[in-house]
C-alpha cells in the first residue's frame, strides 16, 4: 500500500469531478452501513411505510434487486473508470510491461486484504475469498489485460464473462449442485467447497469475480469514452442508450424466466441490469457535475473518495472488531444517564461513528495523505 502526499486537484482540467463524487457517494453508504445506522432505522421504523423503503438499503435475499445490490457494482464499475484514466496517464511515461507491473501489485494487494477482511475470527483464522476486493483483484487484472484491444474485443470478453458462469450454471450437473439458480445447490456453492472447504450460509459465491468483471470492463469502456475527443452530447448518447440497453436485457432475462436476477451469485441478468444502472448513474453525475458545472457542496464525497481504500479498510477491521463498539458504549452510556429513547440513541451513536470517521478522512486531506494500493 503506498501512501501519496501530493493533494488531488478539483478542477474538471485535472479531474473528473463526477467519477470522484460517484465513488465518494459509494463510500459513504458503505461507511454508513458499517454503523449500523439503516439496521438502527429500520428498527425504528418496524410496522410502518417507512420500513419498506428501509429494505432498500439491504441485500435482497434472493430473486430480486434492492438498492443496496447495487452498491458493489457501482464500486467495480467505478474502479474501471479510474484505470481508464490513470492507465492513460502512466502511459505517457511508462511501458506496458512497467504498468502491467504496477496493476499486478495493485490485484496482489487487493487479493490480500480481502483474505485479510474475512481471516481474523474468534474461533481462529478462516480463509475466504467472498470480500468485494478480493473479487476486484480478478476483475481488475482481466480488465487490464484488454485494455488496449478494439471495443469490440472489450465487449466481447466482458459478454464471455457472463456467458461462461451461465454454462458452468446449467451444464455441469454435479450431484446436489445441479440446480442453477438455487441456493446451496448451485455450482458456485460447489467451487466454494473446492476452494475453501465451506460454503456461504447466506448464498455469496466466489465465482462471482467472473460474471462481475463485466462491471469494471464497462466502467473502463465508460472511461476511454469520457476521455476521447467526442462531444458532451455524443459521449451521453452513448452512455444513455448503453445504459437503458443494458436495463432492458438484464430485466428481460429476468422477466420472461430465463434467467433470474440474483444478486448472490451474480447471474447474467443481475450483471445486465446492475451494469444498466452503474452507467447511467455515471452519466446523470457526468452531466451534473462536469457538463453542467454543478461542483458546490461535494466535499464530503470527495474526502470519502480519495481515501476510500483506507476507509474501506477501516470499517471492515478496525471499525467491526473494534472502534464501532467502542463508540456505542460510550454513547449508549451518556445516553442512558439521561434516559435517552434506546432506539434514538442507537441511531446517534451510528452518526456519532461517521462523524469520526468522517473526521479521520479530513485530517489525512488537509495532511494531503492519500492512500494507494
């Protein structure tokens, strides 16, 4: 992990200013889900309308598509952009085989923190490989790989990405793992015994890094686009009607009973459709925020964006074993001598936790400490 002291700039000249509030925006919900805050609000509002909107911001459990499913492929999809940018930019000065380098020690690094996020556990250490960022470690080398190649080819790896799990899926036919898009009986269950002995009581796979690579060779895709020399408005025909496109077929599959969109295994159709969503959520911010010059009150997504390794990180190990906690007692302690309402207390405390998370973000900006893997 290398930590950068250079500040990054926000200006549309040197940044895309969207592509940092996009991933900044992805930061701050996850950060905001590591303090139990929507779990604190939907307690709250148990029995009432409220609660439906709630469950938005929690995976589906199965044959569906919340909100909150699309957070990770928002995450990957971004993490292509990026390289689509900062490939650009090594390569005025660096070799193939010196970025490729580079890019191989970025997946190294992401492979082990991921391991690291799930390894540490009361009952001794565990190897898993269902974190997002061991999952971003594949996708992220794939997309490399083709990141010179014609579109065509681009696009045509990333179909093979969503047509090679649905084959493995359907055709395998392995005893008690023969049903595709049942959970605990599907084909990523049985890699997830190959590879790691144990299977995931709530239905995630590991294969998943190979459908979801679709994700972050789009956002690359997406990124050489913004930065070719088209129009404003041919670079937002091509994201409007790739996005909707995408949309369409992703709940199509679904809605003709094809294939299903589940989120826990990654099916062509959850990929289709979550990808539909990653664009056109890029585009509305790119003519939001770049087109249209609406910059002001971005700071706090762009704190939570340029350090969202570190923050990641944070919440997932020190944040989860530790701090998070820590904090509650605290709160839920000088709460208590007042007699605070329980359930209030509960959702202060979680914003008390993201203030000083936010906090911590703030002091390494104005250090100009940056983050890097």
């Amino acid at each position: 992990m290398n930590v950068v002291t250079a500040s990054p700039l926000l200006n549309t000249n040197k940044r895309l200013v969207s592509l940092d509030f996009v991933r900044g925006l992805t930061m701050v919900l996850l950060t905001l889900e590591s303090t139990e805050l929507y779990a604190h609000l939907h307690h709250a509002l148990e029995g009432t309308a409220g609660e439906h909107v709630m469950n938005q911001f929690f995976h589906h459990p199965w044959h569906g598509l919340h909100l909150w499913d699309l957070v990770q492929p928002v995450f990957m999809f971004v993490a292509g952009t990026a390289m689509a940018f900062s490939i650009k930019k090594q390569r005025e000065h660096a070799t193939w085989g010196h970025t490729f380098t580079k890019v191989l020690k970025r997946s190294g690094w992401l492979f082990f923190w991921g391991v690291l996020d799930y390894a540490v556990r009361k009952n001794g250490l565990s190897f898993e490989l269902w974190d997002v960022l061991t999952q971003l470690a594949f996708t992220t080398l794939v997309t490399f790989l083709i990141i010179d190649f014609p579109v065509s080819i681009q696009l045509g790896v990333s179909i093979l990405c969503l047509l090679l799990p649905e084959f493995l899926y359907r055709y395998t036919h392995i005893p008690n793992f023969d049903q595709p898009f049942t959970d605990q009986h599907n084909f990523g269950n049985y890699m997830d015994l190959v590879l790691m002995n144990k299977i995931n009581k709530d239905g995630w796979v590991a294969i998943n890094c190979i459908s979801t690579s679709a994700h972050t060779i789009w956002g690359m895709m997406a990124g050489q686009l913004l930065l070719s020399n088209k129009t404003y408005s041919e670079k937002m025909k091509y994201l409007l009607i790739t996005g909707i496109t995408l949309l369409i077929l992703g709940f199509g599959l679904d809605g003709s009973g094809i294939t299903p969109i589940i989120k826990r295994i990654a099916t062509s159709s959850f990929v289709l459709a979550s990808g539909g969503w990653c664009i056109l959520f890029l585009a509305v911010s790119y003519w939001w925020i770049d087109i249209r010059q609406h910059q002001k009150n971005l700071f706090l997504f762009m704190i939570f964006g340029m350090n969202s390794i570190f923050i990641y990180l944070f919440f997932e190990i020190v944040g989860a074993r530790w701090f998070t906690g820590y904090v509650f007692d605290i709160t839920n302690g000088l709460f208590a001598i007042i007699h605070f309402p329980k359930i209030a207390a509960e959702i202060l405390g979680s914003l008390v936790v993201f203030a000083l998370e936010a906090g911590m973000l703030y002091f390494l900006y104005r250090k100009k400490i940056f983050f890097k893997l």
